[in-house]
C-alpha cells in the first residue's frame, strides 16, 4: 500500500515535467519545420533562374529541360520539399550549386568564423554592456547614466554596416590600427593548419605569435562593430530591470539599516536580476549569430552570413536552406537554453 503511494506521488511529480519536455522538444521541431518551409517557398520565388546558371544562356530547349529534371524543379513544390525532408532525416543537406560541394562539409568550414566573431563580440558587449548598466543604475539621471542611454541608442539606430565600412575608413585606412578585412593576412592564410576552425586557438597553437597578434588585428574591429549592437540591447533591459527593482521594499529596508548604495546594487538588486540577464545574452548571443550577415560582408569574413549572402545571390536553394536551418537550429536552442537557465536562476520562475 505504502508503495503503491509513493509511486502515485512520483507519477505526480514526474509526469508534469516530462510532459513539459516533450511538449517543448515538439515545439522546436514544429518552429524549425515552419522555418524551413517558409525559406523554402521564398526561394522559389526568386528571380534568378538556377537551371539557367547550371545549362549557360544560349542551351538548347532538350537541354535546359534535362538540367531541369535532374535538379528536380520539374516537380511540384511541395513534392520538392518533401524530397528536400526525406534527405534531411538521413543528415544529407544537399549539394551547394554555387561550391559544388555538400552544403554539410561548407558549414562546417564556415560555421567556426561565425562562432569565433560572435562570441568575442559577446564578450565584449556582455562585460562593457552589464558595466554601463551598473554605473547608470548606480545613479540614475547622472552623467553616467545618460552616456549609459546614448550608447544604448546609438548600438540600436546605427546601421551596422555603416558603422562597418566607417570603422574600415578611420581605423584601417587612415590610422592603421586594423588589419582590414578578411582574418589573416594573405602572407598567413596558406601556413596556417586548420585543426580547430576557429583562427585565434589554431593560430595560437602554431607558436607563431606574429600571426596571432595578426589575427587579433583581424578581429579586434568587426568584434567591436557587431558587439555594440549586443550591448545596446543588454545596456538598456539591464538597466531598466535594475532601476525597477531599486523601487521595491527590500531596497527600502536595506537603506534604512544603512547599507551604501553600491553595497545595495551589488548584493541585493543585482542577484534578483539574473534571470533577466541571462535570457537577455542568450537571445543576444542568437542574435549576434543571425546578425552578422552584414558585418561578415563587409569584412568579407569567410562565415555563415557571407556563405549565405552568396547563396541568395546566386538562388543556391540547398546552401540556403542549410544555412537557415543551422542558424535558425542555433536561435531556438539558445532560446530554450536561456528559459533553461532562468528557471534554474530565479526560484520564482518555479
């Protein structure tokens, strides 16, 4: 009987959270189906002719049909998507026609210059981003404060790519402080060894420090042009969830006992305040990952944005695809990670 009991009760505790696992795990497949879909019928309705780039301008009427069937654009579209699925399920995400390699094997030598320029600037935006929130919350309406609240503006109305050919301007051609575009210089780019991807652990590996110093002068400016948006957006929330919690009782109490303001902020606003830190960077981070289209562009960095930046230039439909899927992959999982982590932080979200 006592058995019995403690297992209706384990039924009660488990089954709820189970269900929630399974319910969200089902909510991600279903967003990236959608997400697929939608990039696939868009595709469709470019104007660049992808049989026409394959079988050249002047190729005959029996020619341009057989390219035709062998891309199988000769099928309705809703039976091409279906093919494009029953391939994904055995991990094959097709044949780029623009590098006439497996999209697979291109993201895997793009995806680590994505991931090595967002996360720097991650970084960046997240320990520059949660200080100035600091110091405005510190003391609202001082100079600080209002510096705190011109940058966060200038991260959000700035176009980025703007920002990206100016910085080129000043810091490359004028002062020399960057190394320009690209991520190494060509005298670099055939020694080094790829063993990881990512060029600033490879280059570090190699023991040559003039190239790793030369990666950073790579680095350094896209980091901070792409990291600025980041941080506007960490700046301003942060902020705004410091300032809203400096109005509540505790904070009250905590005055009246004498406590100083910077003893206050740090050890009783700033840990309520987690939760909504970390959903913050994470979606940032996701954004950044999403984001760096433009900033890759314009500093032709060989990552996932420019990979497809090219890809829709060119109506490479599997390239485009794959990258979506794979940013889009990276986005929701970051999200679930952030909800993860905030009910793990904040008791109350429990």
């Amino acid at each position: 009987m006592a058995q019995s009991a403690s297992d209706a009760g384990f039924a009660r505790h488990i089954w709820p959270r189970l269900s929630r696992f399974v319910t969200s795990v089902l909510s991600l497949l279903v967003t990236l189906l959608g997400l697929l879909a939608f990039t696939f019928m868009l595709s469709h309705l470019s104007p660049v002719d992808p049989v026409q780039q394959i079988a050249g301008d002047h190729a005959s009427e029996a020619t341009y049909a057989q390219v035709r069937h062998e891309l199988g654009l000769d099928q309705p579209v809703l039976v091409q998507f279906w093919r494009y699925l029953e391939h994904l399920a055995r991990g094959d995400l097709g044949l780029s026609r623009l590098t006439n390699q497996p999209v697979a094997n291109d993201l895997m030598q793009t995806f680590p210059a994505t991931i090595e320029l967002a996360t720097c600037a991650m970084l960046f935006a997240a320990l520059f981003g949660i200080s100035l929130a600091l110091l405005a919350a510190w003391k609202p309406g001082s100079l600080l404060d209002n510096v705190a609240r011109f940058i966060s503006l200038l991260g959000y109305s700035v176009p980025v790519f703007w920002l990206g050919l100016l910085g080129l301007l000043l810091f490359y051609a004028v002062l020399h402080w960057s190394a320009g575009p690209g991520r190494l210089d060509d005298l670099y780019v055939y020694t080094l060894e790829p063993k990881t991807g990512f060029v600033l652990i490879d280059s570090w590996l190699s023991g040559d420090r003039e190239m790793f110093r030369n990666a950073i002068a790579h680095l350094w400016l896209p980091v901070v042009i792409l990291g600025l948006l980041a941080m506007a957006g960490i700046t301003r929330l942060l902020r705004a969830a410091l300032l809203e919690e400096s109005s509540k009782e505790y904070v009250t109490l905590a005055r009246a006992k004498g406590a100083g303001r910077g003893r206050i902020l740090l050890r009783h606003i700033f840990p309520n305040v987690l939760g909504t830190l970390v959903t913050v960077i994470a979606l940032s981070y996701a954004t950044l990952l999403e984001g760096s289209v433009l900033t890759e562009t314009v500093f032709a960095w060989p990552g996932v944005g420019r990979y497809m930046t090219n890809a829709l230039f060119s109506a490479d439909v599997p390239a485009i695809l794959g990258s979506t899927l794979l940013i889009g992959a990276c986005f929701i999982l970051l999200n679930a990670l952030a909800d993860a982590l905030t009910w793990l932080t904040d008791p109350r979200t429990r």
